[in-house]
C-alpha cells in the first residue's frame, strides 16, 4: 500500500503545478466526501461527482500545457482516508495495451 501512495503522489504533485509559469507554489483544498463511495474500481458514484476534478497541466511534451486529452482526477476525504479517483479519456481506444496476466507457469 505504501508504494502506491509513494507513486501517486508525486503524480498528483506535477499533475496540479500551476499553469502560470512566474509562479512557484500551488495550493489545493480537498474536499470532503458527502456521500458513500464503494472501492469498486469506478467513481460513478454520486459523492464523487460532486468532487471537483484538480486543475491539470502537463510535464512533457510541452511543460505545463492544458492536457492534450481529456483528464479528470479528483482526490477527497474522509475521518478514516485520502481517496484518489481518475478518469483518464483517449482519442484513440484502439491505441490502449495491457500486459498479458498469463505466467510461465500457467
């Protein structure tokens, strides 16, 4: 669990510098969850949609550009956790891999 936390939030820090390249800090508020969400792997629930999504830029190709692709991450709390949800969108499905779950053993 900790490598996970360790590997999004560095993500989540270049995801919301700020656009204005003169300056040098960014601050976001976290909203708190009002609603139940399930750990499900979707954020179809209502509670998140009342989350705003964190404003992003991009890091490469062109260091702090709007996102060539539509982007939503949103991150919120509650008494217990910090909870972080993505909706990452492409132009071109077709374009998307994944890794075969198939071991050498199997």
């Amino acid at each position: 669990m900790l490598n996970i936390i360790w590997t999004i939030l560095p993500t989540i820090w270049l995801a919301v510098m700020p656009a204005d390249t003169t300056s040098t800090r960014s601050e976001i508020t976290l909203q708190r969850l009002r609603g139940k969400i399930v750990l499900d792997g979707l954020s179809n629930e209502t509670a998140w949609q009342e989350i705003e999504p964190l404003p992003l830029t991009m890091f490469t190709p062109s260091f702090r550009s709007e996102p060539t692709e539509r982007t939503e991450i949103r991150v919120a709390y509650d008494d217990k956790y910090i909870y972080v949800a993505g909706r990452l969108y492409t132009s071109e499905p077709s374009g998307i891999q994944a890794n075969s779950l198939t071991r050498d053993s199997d």
